[in-house]
C-alpha cells in the first residue's frame, strides 16, 4: 500500500510539473491567487479578474499588487463637473483605497471586448478597450480603454503602470 500511494504521489507531482511547462518550454509563473502571469494573455485576464467582483465580495489589494513592480503608479484621466480634463495620479495601493469600496458597494464587472498589443523586445504596450457593469447580465455603466504598459523578465510579465479613460 505505502509503495503504491508513493508512486502515485510521484505520478501526481511529474504531471504537474509537466503541465507548468508550455509549448516553448517556458515554465508557467502562477501566483499564488492562480494568475498566470508567464503570459500576456494571462496577466491582461488577472488585471481585469482582480477588479471583477460581485456584490458585497471584497476587493484583494495584494491580489492585483502582485501582477506590478514595486512601487506602481496608476491614473485616471476623466472631466470635472465643468468639463475640464483632469488627471488624478497615484500609488496602485492608493488607487485601491479609494475605488474598492465603490466596486463593491454594488459589484462591478470589467470584461475585455478588443485590444491592440506593440512590443519592443521585453517591453509591452497593451490598449485595451474595455466595458463594465455592475452585474454579468447587467447593463453597460462604462466603456472606456485601459493604456497598460508591461516588461517581461524572462520568466513573466509585470505591470509597469496603466492609465485609463
């Protein structure tokens, strides 16, 4: 019995092995809320998940935190009451103190609906364009287009800023 629960441990544990390598043999880099951020695809879905939430569900700071560099600042660029274009420029943990309460006071879903990607060797431009709303089948409360800039190490992606509008 304790030969064949070894063997199968050992099976278990070369499968997930090998299922963390892709086709170019590159290791998968999960973090530890399962975001893969080993690729472009995956870390552009953990940005818009980590703000994705129902109803009363809670907002996990460190979540995002974990998809940028040290130190991170975001933006929001919008108009005043009177029309004036304005910018408000902050920390990302900034950034989560003063929206998460909003997002979710009545949940708020940020799906992705096109993008346009530019690189430059490890450098990443990503122009999402984007929609919310407040619940899945909801109506749409706000369309507007995420600029994220990004840097791949070698192993992974990082969010180096984003801006939106």
């Amino acid at each position: 019995m304790e030969i064949n629960l070894k063997k199968i441990l050992l099976s278990v544990i070369l499968f997930v092995a090998i299922s963390c390598i892709n086709a170019y043999g590159q290791v998968h880099v999960i973090t530890k809320y399962g975001d893969d951020v080993s690729t472009l695809d995956g870390i552009i879905k953990a940005y818009y998940d980590v703000v994705t939430v129902k109803k009363g569900e809670k907002v996990i700071y460190e979540r995002d935190s974990l998809l940028h560099v040290a130190g991170v600042k975001v933006a929001a660029i919008g108009q005043d009451q009177n029309g004036k274009t304005t910018l408000h420029y902050t920390t990302l943990k900034q950034f989560h103190k003063e929206s998460d309460a909003y997002i979710e006071k009545d949940g708020f879903i940020e799906t992705e609906v096109s993008r346009k990607v530019d690189n430059v060797h490890n450098l990443w431009h990503v122009w999402s364009t984007y929609e919310a709303r407040n619940t899945i089948t909801g109506p749409v409360i706000e369309r507007g287009t995420n600029s994220i800039e990004l840097y791949f190490d070698g192993k992974r992606f990082w969010i180096l800023g984003w801006f939106y509008d």
